[in-house]
C-alpha cells in the first residue's frame, strides 16, 4: 500500500489537526512519508499530536495558528516554509459551529464567524499556496467540506451553508488551477 501513495519528501499542511478527522489525516499522511504541520488553536495540544508522530518514525512540527486570523495563517505558511522550503499538500480541516438553531436565531456574530472561519478562511490559505503549486506544477488541496452542505438543516443552517460553499471552492479553484496539475477535492464526512 504504501508503494501506492509514497509521499517521501512532500510537505503536508493540516489545520485542525490535534483530533478526529485532522488528526487522523495528519498521521495517515506521516505514515506515507509526508512532513507534516500540526496546526490547530492549542499549543499544548499540537506539540502533543506533533511529538507523537516524531515518536512513532514520523516527521511533524506543531505550529499553533486560529484560521480565522489571516496574520496567523501567513505566520503558519512562512514558518513552514521557513522549515521544510515548499508547501506540496494543504488540507483544510479546521471549521467551527457555535450556533445550533433556527436561523431566526442566529446572531450576526456567529453567522460571521462561521463564514469567515469555514470559507473566507479556506479562500485565504489557498490563495497563500497556489502560487507556488502552480510554479512546480504540482501540488494537492483538500478541503473537509460536510454532508450537511448537501442539504438543508433546521438546526445547523449557517454550516450548511458554510460547507455548501466549500464544495463550491473546490470546483472552482480545481477548474482554474487543475491545469497546473494542481488536485483540488472535497471530502464530505458525515457523523
């Protein structure tokens, strides 16, 4: 298996990578050989996920960052780069919901928060990596989009939308830039 998808010498970017879905990936990724960036909000718990694969023969470091910073997310593609010198794979895991309800509740607040962390944050970091993909005509994105973004949801409204909207990224940026042999996918977990 590992034959199939040797990523020896590739660079991977996860965020939301200290639990579940990210963190699996992350170590999947570490598994095949990829140099992985730990990314999540938690210092503490980066430096866990990160030691742990440096641990099992694997090769992370941990770089806290919140996606919804823009500043933070340039930080964590400079220090990335500053380390391991490209950016070959990018998965865009990180997402938040804090609002379950009817979307007569919603307050601004959290309708902006959804949006601005689940898709203007994945604009933002795609943006930061694709010139560079495009340079060595090479590169993977993986945005963690949601089953929920296929239908509409009494309670979770705002993500919905949210992952409605990072499907439509994917096709949008694998349109434009899978000519420069750049894979831009969206994988749809569910509960």
């Amino acid at each position: 298996m590992k034959d199939l998808f040797d990523l020896t010498g590739k660079v991977s970017v996860i965020t939301g990578s200290t639990k579940g879905i990210g963190k699996a990936m992350a170590e999947a990724l570490a598994a095949f050989g990829s140099k992985v960036v730990i990314s999540s909000r938690k210092a503490d718990a980066c430096d866990a996920v990160a030691a742990s694969i440096n641990e099992s023969g694997g090769e992370a470091m941990a770089h806290p960052c919140h996606v919804g910073h823009k500043d933070q997310l340039e930080r964590l593609v400079a220090s990335t780069r500053e380390r391991w010198g490209k950016i070959d794979n990018l998965v865009v895991n990180a997402a938040v919901n804090p609002y379950f309800g009817s979307s007569l509740g919603i307050p601004d607040s959290a309708f902006d928060k959804v949006m601005e962390v689940n898709i203007k944050s994945v604009h933002w970091l795609c943006q930061m990596v694709i010139p560079e993909m495009q340079e060595r005509k090479d590169g993977s994105i993986v945005i963690v989009s949601s089953v929920g973004g296929f239908r509409g949801n009494s309670m979770l409204g705002a993500y919905a939308i949210s992952k409605a909207a990072d499907m439509q990224l994917a096709r949008n940026l694998a349109a434009e830039f899978g000519p420069d042999n750049i894979r831009v996918n969206a994988v749809c977990p569910a509960w």
